[in-house]
C-alpha cells in the first residue's frame, strides 16, 4: 500500500502542467486519436497551464505586494498569515491516506458513467487533493467529538460527496461554459463552482434591477465606452489605481499600470491555448462515444484556467481587491491578511458562470461574496496550523497561525467539514449547509432548464 502511495503521489506531485496533460494523451489515445495529434494537442495544454500560472503569479508579485502595502498604511495587524491554496495542498498530501483518494475519484466516475448518472468523464485528477483537504479537515474537526474510526468513515463519505458533486455541477454547466467560452465539449468540474450556490439568492435579486439585467459582457462594454473598455487600457488604469493608493512614486506607480495591462492582455492570448489543445482531444472523444454509444455525449472535465481568456474574469478579479481589503479591515471576527489569495480565481469564475459573464454583477456579488472566504479562512486557521505542524508539511513559526484567504468552495468546505459540530450546540455550519444545499438545487434547476431549452432550439 505504501509503494503504491508513493507511485501516485509522485505522478500527482508533477503537477497540473504535466499530469493534466499526460491524463489527456491518454484519453486520446484510448478514443483512437494519432499519437502525434494527441501528443501535440497535450503539449500545448502544458504550455497553456504553464502560461496562466505565470501570468496569476505576476499579477499576485505587482498587485498583491501593491495591496499589502496598502494594508500596511493603515496600521492595522492581521495575526493570520495567508499561505495561499499552494499550503493548503502541500498540507492535504501529507495525509496517510491521501493515495487512496485517487482510486476513489477514479472509481466513482467509472461507476457513474457505465449507470449513465454521469456524462462527464473528470480528467481534472490533479486536483484531487481538494477530495483529501475536506477529508482532512473532517477528520481533524469530527474526531474529538466522535472518535477517530467514525470520523474516517465520515472523512471518505463526505469526500465521496465531493467527487460526485462536481461530475454534476460539471453536467449541468457545460452548457453555459460552451457557449461562454465557444470550446466544445469540456466543462469545468473544480469545486470552486459550488460557490454559484450561495451567489444564487443574491442574483436572483440583482436581476430584478433593469440596468443589471441587460448585456453587459466586455463586448457590450467595448461598444458603449470604446477604449476604456479594452483590456490593456483597464489594466492599465487599475494598476496605477493601485499604485497612488499604496502610495507609490511616479516611477513605480507608472510600472504597476504597465504590468498589470501586461496581464489583462496576456491572458486572452494564453486561452487561446487552451482551446487549441481541447477542441481536437474533445472532438476525439465525441466521435469515439457516438460510435460506441448513439445518442450519448460524454464531456471533458478541466480546472478553471480554459475560462481564462474571458476579459470579465480578470476585471472583476482586480477590481475586487480593493474591496477585499475594505472587508479584511472591517469585518467582525477577521484575522487573515489577504496576500496569497488576494488574485482570488475561486470568488470570480462562479459569478461569471452564474451571470453568463454580466460584469456588473460580477462585480457586485464579488463584493458579497468576500466576507464569506474571510469568515472561512480565519475559522480553518487554527485547524490548518495543527495539521501543519503535526504533518511537518510546512514551516510555521513558532505562535503563528497560517491559513487561506481564498479556499475553495468556502461554504461547502466549512459545513460539511465543520457540521458535526452541531452534535456540541453550534449550528452555525448546519445552516450553511441548508442554505447552501437550497441553492445548489434551484441552481441547478435553472442550468437544467436553460440546457433542455437550447437542446429543442437545436433540434428545430
């Protein structure tokens, strides 16, 4: 068991740039695709992985240290250090049993396609490791009150949740995803996507006001405001924002509007790898079902990066910044400092799914949806230093607590997680579980409909 362990966490720890891909050579292969096409198209995936990660890791060196400097003005002291989702995962793999979460993806999806509970095939294995940190967390929360047998029990039974959560979520949104990104047949199965969930109630609301219910995509936006609406000139314009804020001089103010146009119009480029590396290995796929299966369409799985290219995504990411630092300055209970996780992916892609890509309402339930990571991430620091430093997975100082300011999923993670509580009088998680859960089905149902609506549109 621990050799096989050791094999899978070290293909594992190869990272997404190269397992991702290495995971779609495969299917390619299986589907029948020519070597060199699949090894080109996988090559490619790398490349595109490789360069979105080096464009958020720009942005997070010039804009986050740009927004810690504006903390720093303020005088204010945040005790929690944000160690960013890169801790978190190196956390979650030093759990003995985080190998056997592979399996137990991999299983469940087979399961679920042969019964037809499923269409989408997850080939978003890398980030199994968000399956081990719930886990994880269950067990370290769950254990003192219910002992350390049943809290394992309810650790893989609360992971199982998870995986098969997000081959639904991964259904039923890959019909907005295709038509928001024009890339066939792949969807996005991260569980990041479950913040759609609580956003819901609050869009439902928006939508009822006239000038939020009407096309406002960076297109829309373009044709109204010309130049301003253009990548470059926003991030451009939001980097030296930023650099009088943090106080900067001419010099450095000027380089920060620079970098940050830099990024705003990189990214649309890098997204394009995307779509160059998925069509043929998802069209593959397509043809090798519909050979096999007539009348079934089976769907690619991926993180959130092949949405990258939307100009909605990266302007809502920057422009909720600054309100990210307002609400770790005033919200009751915070003692996390955003730094890590302040280019917060995980706040924004689900307001752009929600939305259909509305930048005002992106903006909008960004600024809602801040305190809720914030509340997340102060409650998961302690637990988080207790399993660091019991895993030695990372380095924390000694009366220093570490955590994440942008977690994944934040509400999901912290009822599932921290729901057995309720067991000792605290139901604050039980009621984000419910609240969550009745979102997540009226959600659903909306995906569901619209899905059903543009299939008998097709068939006209």
């Amino acid at each position: 068991m621990d050799f096989l362990g050791t094999i899978i966490n070290y293909i594992l720890n190869l990272g997404a740039p190269v397992f991702v891909p290495f995971i779609m050579l495969i299917a390619g292969l299986i589907v029948r695709m020519r070597f060199r096409d699949g090894a080109s198209a996988a090559i490619t995936l790398g490349v595109a992985f490789v360069g979105m990660s080096m464009l958020i890791g720009f942005m997070v060196g010039a804009i986050g240290s740009a927004a810690q400097t504006m903390m720093e003005r303020t005088g204010i002291e945040l005790s929690i250090v944000d160690g960013g989702w890169t801790t978190m995962a190196n956390v979650s793999w030093a759990w003995p049993y985080a190998f056997l979460m592979f399996p137990l993806q991999v299983g469940i999806n087979i399961i679920m396609l042969v019964l037809k509970k499923t269409d989408t095939f997850n080939a978003d294995l890398w980030n199994v490791w968000g399956k081990i940190f719930t886990a994880f967390i269950v067990v370290a929360v769950a254990t003192p009150i219910l002992g350390s047998i049943t809290s394992l029990i309810l650790a893989f039974a609360v992971a199982t949740l998870q995986i098969i959560l997000e081959l639904n979520s991964g259904d039923i949104s890959q019909n907005r995803i295709e038509k928001l990104t024009g890339i066939p047949g792949v969807t996005c199965t991260h569980r990041m996507l479950f913040f759609s969930a609580v956003f819901y109630p609050f869009d439902l609301l928006l939508r009822k006001i006239p000038v939020l219910n009407k096309p406002m995509d960076a297109a829309t936006l373009r044709s109204r405001i010309g130049i301003f609406a253009e990548n470059h000139v926003i991030g451009f314009l939001l980097g030296v924002t930023f650099g009088v804020i943090a106080g900067y001089d001419v010099a450095t103010i000027l380089m920060l509007g620079v970098q940050a146009a830099t990024a705003l119009m990189l990214f649309p480029m890098i997204s394009k790898l995307f779509m160059q590396a998925l069509s043929p290995i998802s069209e593959a796929i397509s043809d090798y079902m519909n050979k096999r299966f007539a009348g079934r369409k089976l769907f690619v799985g991926l993180d959130w990066p092949f949405m990258g290219g939307s100009s909605e995504i990266w302007f809502t990411v920057i422009v909720a910044i600054p309100f990210t630092l307002i609400w770790a300055v005033i919200l009751p209970g915070n003692k996390i400092l955003p730094f890590a996780g302040i280019i917060n992916v995980a706040l924004v892609v689900p307001a752009y799914i929600l939305t259909k890509g509305n930048t005002l309402r992106m903006v909008i339930l960004s600024i809602i949806g801040v305190p809720f990571f914030l509340f997340v991430g102060t409650q998961f620091a302690p637990i988080i230093t207790d399993l660091g430093l019991a895993t030695k997975a990372i380095d924390i100082p000694a009366n220093q607590l570490i955590s994440n300011s942008s977690i994944d999923a934040p509400i999901f993670t912290y009822a599932s997680s921290f729901i057995w509580q309720s067991i000792q009088g605290y139901f604050v998680p039980l009621l984000f579980a419910l609240y969550w859960c009745v979102g997540y089905f009226f959600y659903a149902r909306e995906l569901r409909m619209e899905t059903k609506h543009d299939a008998q549109n097709e068939n006209k």
